[in-house]
C-alpha cells in the first residue's frame, strides 16, 4: 500500500517537471503609443532613466522605494538602482547599455529581489509626421526550467505588456500636457 502511494506522489510531483521540459522559456513583450510631439523632445524625454520615475507602473508601486544612480543619466553606462520591500517592485537595477540617437536606447535590466534575473528591454521612437511620435517600449525575458511551468499557468506576457502600456500612456499624458502657465 505504501508503495502504491509513494508511486502515485511520484508520478504527481513528475507530470509538472516532465511538462515543463516543453514549455518555452523565453518571451518577448512590445507595446506602442503614437505621441502629439516632435520624435526629438520624445526621445530627449525617454533617454534619461531618472524620467521613468514620472511614467513607469513599477516606479510608482512604492514611492518610499530606495533609489541610486551611477553615471551621467541619458548616456551610456549610467546606472538607475532601486530597493523596496514591496515584493512587487523587490530590488534591482537598470543600465544604459546603447542609444542610437533620436531612435533607440537599449537598457539592460537586472533583477536582483524577489528573484534574480537579467532582461534586456528598449525604446525606439519613430517620426510618423513632423509632430507625431510612435514610441515602442519592449522587454524580453527567461524563465529556466523549472519556473518556466508558471508560463503555463499565469499570462506572463500579457501582464508585463500592461504594465509596459499604462507607462506608454503615461508618458503620453506627460508629454502631451500643454506647457503650465504662469500666474499673471
């Protein structure tokens, strides 16, 4: 009888780990926002990263977060670190890593709380027209075997898309804000 239930707990615990050596363990999110604004002042905006404190769903989930920078923010090499006990938000930092001027900057991210991992994430601009910008915000990560089980289970994807797209709408709503007029 023992032996039964020993064999059943085993091919239990076994259906997970063998279904998870055929799910994918890389993923890739982009998401899009066409900005009332010049492709110049969108991208002089997003290339510093201490701007992604105004629009950044993370940045905002614990404002009591500790932050640190190393480096001349918006060139690279500059590093933005963070620290929170909100295991949403949890510890890591972010560097600039290539910026192909009024076009892109590269950042590479590296989570070290609630979990350790190493993602490579950008931003583009495009000039649509002369005062219309369609800025791509895009993310890739790895979830090693086993972890790469919760692919399967929760919308991964979907989730960081959302979070990219809230910020791409923030930061329309900041850059689309009409100039704050002085009292007269």
């Amino acid at each position: 009888m023992i032996k039964k239930i020993l064999l059943v707990l085993g091919i239990l615990l076994a259906i997970p780990l063998v279904t998870a050596l055929f799910v994918k363990q890389d993923y890739e999110v982009e998401t899009q926002v066409v900005i009332q604004q010049p492709a110049q002042v969108v991208f002089d905006y997003i290339r510093f990263l201490g701007n992604q404190d105004n629009f950044s769903v993370w940045a905002a989930m614990d404002p009591n977060m500790q932050k640190s920078y190393r480096g001349v923010d918006g060139t690279v090499g500059f590093v933005s670190a963070w620290q929170s006990d909100n295991p949403d938000v949890g510890s890591g930092e972010q560097e600039i890593k290539a910026i192909k001027e009024a076009e892109r900057i590269d950042f590479e991210l590296r989570f070290y709380q609630p979990f350790e991992a190493v993602s490579p994430a950008y931003m583009t601009t495009e000039a649509i027209a002369p005062d219309q910008t369609r800025v791509s915000w895009g993310f890739a990560g790895h979830m090693p075997y086993p972890m790469n089980l919760m692919l399967l289970l929760m919308d991964v994807e979907a989730i960081i898309a959302a979070d990219l797209q809230q910020g791409l709408d923030n930061l329309k709503l900041i850059l689309e804000a009409p100039p704050a007029q002085g009292a007269g």
